[in-house]
C-alpha cells in the first residue's frame, strides 16, 4: 500500500474571495486611491454637525423660554414695598385685621411684612436679571406688580349715544354697552376682548386720562360708523361699592368720569 503523504493540504479559498484580494493587491501595489465615500464631501460634514446639533439648539431654546417665563412670574412686591401707601385707610384696615388675627401689634407686623417684602424683591431681581434681554426681546415681560391693599369699589364701562344736538332737550342718551350686561352688549366682542379690557380698566387710573380720551374718541368712531344718524358719543364708568361686614348697605351705584365726543370731532 502506498503511504501516505504527511504534508498537510491547504484549505482552498473561494474564487469571489481570491480575486477579491487579488485585484486588492493589484490596486495597492499600482498606488490607486480607495474610492470616497459619497458622504465624505467637503460640505457633508458641516451640515452632518448642524444636524446633530439642532435637537440640542432646540432643547436649549425651550429650557430658556420656560425657565425665563417661570422666574418673571414670581410677583414684583415693588410697588407695595412704598410704606407711605400703607397709610392708606384701606391698608391699615387690612393690616390691624391681620395683627389682630396673628396676635401681634401693627407697627411689629408692618416691619415684618416689609423686611420679607425686600428680601422676596431682591431675590426676584437677581432670578430675573440674566433672562432680562430675551423676555424684553420677545415681549414677554410681564412684573405681576401687586397691589399694596384691596379697594370695596367696583367699575363698569358703559357707552352712550344721542341722536340730537348736545344741548336740545328733543331727545335723551341712549345706552349702548355696558360691560356684563346682556341687554346692553353693542360692540360686545370688541369692547369685552381681554386686550380691550385690560385697556379700559386702566383708563380709571389718572396717569392715563390722556389714553382715556384718545380711547374714546376711536370707540365715538364706531358708534358713528353703527349709527349714521348719531351726534355724539359718550364714555362713563359706573362706580359701584361693595358690600363689607362694616358697611352692609352700601350706598347705590353712580355714573361718572364722562367723555364727550361730537361727531365732528372725528370727522
């Protein structure tokens, strides 16, 4: 019998594998280039990191928005911290009743209130200050200034019209609006619109007299446009005070702070 061979026999590669390498080493010793990935141009790497960075762009964008608009509404105590307001008949009643009720004398409570007043101002300021620049940017900026003591009156705006002139007695004011009355909603879904609102009730106030008057004067303007046989307009506030435990019957409504506008007078 022939023996046999003690020489190991190779293992023998796939053809596709072969000429893989073989045209590999082919190309390596002839000095050709790999071929660039199609993602590997000049401007493909730029835009790949922008794109990895606009999730972060934007979580940062919403975690400024939130955290400004959570540190500006912390109430601004700055208004009430003006200790001659305190005097008022309405803030002293206010603060004797919670003297009364904590158990302490009013001066004790008046400099307690204003010593915590100061330090909850400080700390909103230095909280608000480094988002100061993107609320003011993006008119967000809202102080929630406080009032230093409630009041017992009430306003209502209401609006009139007359169809003869100012001084004939031929004919009488005709009510128009009046706010929270149905039976008197002309113009009710401009006049109650929370932007209007918030103007008008602002209008009471004295250092905006003169926004009252140009106010008046644009309402004037659609209750000609409404009634072309109208010639003047009016705008009043009802004063209406409030039932309280030391006044139960309180005396009744009364009209005033009117504006006048002729028909002319917007012309």
């Amino acid at each position: 019998m022939a023996k046999r061979s003690s020489r190991k026999r190779r293992p023998k590669r796939p053809k596709a594998r072969r000429r893989e390498a073989t045209n590999t080493s082919k190309g390596t010793a002839k000095g050709t280039p790999k071929a660039a990935s199609p993602s590997a141009g000049p401007a493909a790497g730029p835009r790949a990191g922008w794109r990895r960075a606009w999730p972060h762009l934007v979580t940062a964008f919403a975690l400024l928005h939130v955290v400004g608009n959570c540190a500006s509404a912390i109430p601004n105590v700055a208004r009430g911290l003006d200790r001659s307001a305190w005097q008022d008949p309405r803030a002293r009643r206010e603060l004797q009743a919670w003297a009364d009720r904590l158990g302490v004398e009013r001066p004790v409570l008046e400099d307690g209130v204003y010593e915590a007043g100061v330090t909850l101002q400080r700390t909103r300021t230095a909280v608000v200050a480094p988002f100061e620049p993107y609320l003011e940017l993006a008119g967000l900026h809202q102080s929630w200034l406080m009032f230093a003591a409630g009041t017992e009156q009430s306003d209502r705006f209401g609006v009139r019209m007359r169809r003869c002139p100012l001084l004939s007695t031929r004919c009488d004011w005709e009510t128009l609006y009046v706010h929270a009355d149905p039976a008197h909603a002309w113009r009710a879904n401009v006049l109650g619109h929370p932007r209007v609102r918030s103007a008008i009730f602002r209008w009471g106030w004295p250092s905006y007299r003169p926004r009252y008057t140009r106010g008046c004067r644009a309402i004037a303007g659609l209750v000609f446009e409404d009634f072309p046989d109208a010639t003047a307009a009016q705008c009043r506030f009802e004063r209406t005070t409030l039932p309280s435990p030391a006044r139960p019957s309180p005396p009744p409504p009364r009209w005033g702070r009117e504006r006048i506008v002729p028909r002319e007078a917007v012309r």
